[in-house]
C-alpha cells in the first residue's frame, strides 16, 4: 500500500530491500496513483518537486508536507487541494518521535484521522493550530539535540573517573531512556 519515490536508483533499491516497498526515480507516478502523498524532502527542494507533480494531483489526494519553515498558505499558493502540514522529530527515526499537525479547512476528519494513523507509526502525533508548529520545532525539534548533550556530559563524567567511553556513553543514554 505504500510507495514511494527518491532522487536515484541506488536509493531506490535500497529503500526496497529496507522497507519492502516500491520504490522508484519517478515522483510523478508515485505522486499519480496515491491517496496521500507525503512531501518528505528538505524545504529548498519543496517547491521544484511541487512544480514537477502538481498536475498531476487530483482533488481528492490529501497532501502532506513533513518541510520545515513552509508555511499552509505557501503550501496553498502552490499545490493548492487539501493539505496537512507537520513538524516532526528526529526521534521518529526510533519510533519515538511526537509530530505537530495543523489541516487546513479542505482536509476532513475521516481524511486526518487517516493521516494521524499514518504518522502516529513513528511516534505520536498532535493535531496543533499552525502557529504552534513553530512552538513544537522549538520544543521538540531542538530538545533532542540538547539532550544529546546532557548524555554527551555524562559520559565525560563516567570516562573521567574510568569507565571506557563506549560504556559510560550505554549507561548515560540507558539512563536517559529509562
């Protein structure tokens, strides 16, 4: 049920052997056949993969952006249709992530409740105003990297009074985990 596209062959294949799913080069086709279409590239990309599969859309397809800074009316300007917009966390690489989610009013219940599914497979996920996904890249955006640094400390601490670095890094970070 899942498809997907990618910039080559060679990522292609991989994320086919990964995930077991289609992969292809071709973001029109992929773009073409799905319900949801999920723009998962950095935002300095967004707008030439927008250009390259926005006649292609229909209607009905329920967009979803994961590119950070752009904005739902930058997003409307250009694709236009219905449209959720996200901000999620690098946790979700774990499945621990929490990912802000704002709709904008073409988007129904039935067509977010399915999209919430979808992204609470890496983590949770919280429907916010669009304003607040400013807060949440804040909040849970910087968080992780700021936690990496406490752990970071701790294992200076541990390795300064002994304990091989590659141990004191699993007991501050098990510790963080617990």
């Amino acid at each position: 049920d899942i498809t997907a596209s990618t910039k080559s062959e060679e990522s292609a294949a991989k994320i086919k052997e990964k995930l077991g799913i289609a992969c292809s080069t071709d973001n029109r086709e992929t773009a073409k056949h799905s319900d949801m279409v999920f723009l998962a590239v950095k935002p300095q990309f967004l707008e030439d993969v927008i250009a390259e599969i926005k006649d292609v859309l229909g209607s009905d397809q329920v967009i979803i952006s994961i590119a950070a800074g752009k904005t739902m009316s930058w997003l409307e300007e250009r694709i236009g249709g219905k449209i959720i917009r996200t901000m999620p966390n690098t946790p979700a690489l774990v499945g621990e992530g929490i990912t802000g989610v704002c709709r904008n009013a073409l988007v129904e219940e039935k067509e977010l409740e399915e999209a919430l599914v979808l992204l609470r497979s890496f983590g949770r996920a919280e429907v916010v105003t669009e304003p607040m996904l400013d807060v949440v890249g804040a909040v849970s955006g910087s968080s992780p990297a700021f936690v990496f640094m406490f752990i970071e400390a701790m294992a200076d601490g541990a390795a300064a009074e002994g304990m091989p670095r590659k141990k004191a890094y699993e007991f501050a970070a098990q510790a963080v985990l617990g």
